[in-house]
C-alpha cells in the first residue's frame, strides 16, 4: 500500500522563493494606503493658494493672448513694488 504521492510541499517551497518577501508587500501596501489618504486630503481641501482655480476644459483664462489675466503684461502682481533701478 506504498502510494506514490506527488511531492506537494517542494511545490510550495518553489512557490514561497518566487513570492516577494512579506516586508516588501506590507511596505507596498503601506505606501498604497499613504497615498490614497494624502490624495483624499488634498481633494477634500481643495486649492489653497489664492486665486487658484481649477484647469477646466484645460482652455487658458486670457483668451490665448499669453500674458495672464492681469492682461498688463504680467506686471500687475507686483504692485507696490517700486521698480527703481540701480540699488541694493
């Protein structure tokens, strides 16, 4: 009654030297976890630099002009600064 069984155990020592190591999935997963929360964060908030807004239909603001919506030359945003020449 000496029945030859197939040698399942060498199949599943072959089978755990293939697998990556539990450390390298549980990393993974962590990372995984990491980013999707970071992800649901930064969504829930929303933009948080002013005057940010969202691309759309990825059309430019100024009507395709180039200059931004200040429409004076990118200059705008600087007011108050004094612009003088010559001085640290």
């Amino acid at each position: 009654m000496d029945e030859s069984r197939p040698s399942f155990p060498d199949a599943v020592a072959v089978l755990r030297k293939l697998a990556p190591p539990p450390a390298l999935c549980g990393f993974l997963l962590l990372l995984a976890l990491m980013f999707a929360g970071s992800y649901a964060a930064g969504a829930s908030a929303g933009p948080v630099a002013p005057g940010m807004h969202g691309t759309g239909t990825g059309a430019s603001t100024d009507g395709g002009t180039g200059t931004g919506t200040s429409g004076g030359g990118g200059m705008s945003d600087m007011d108050g600064m004094g612009m003088q020449g010559g001085g640290n």
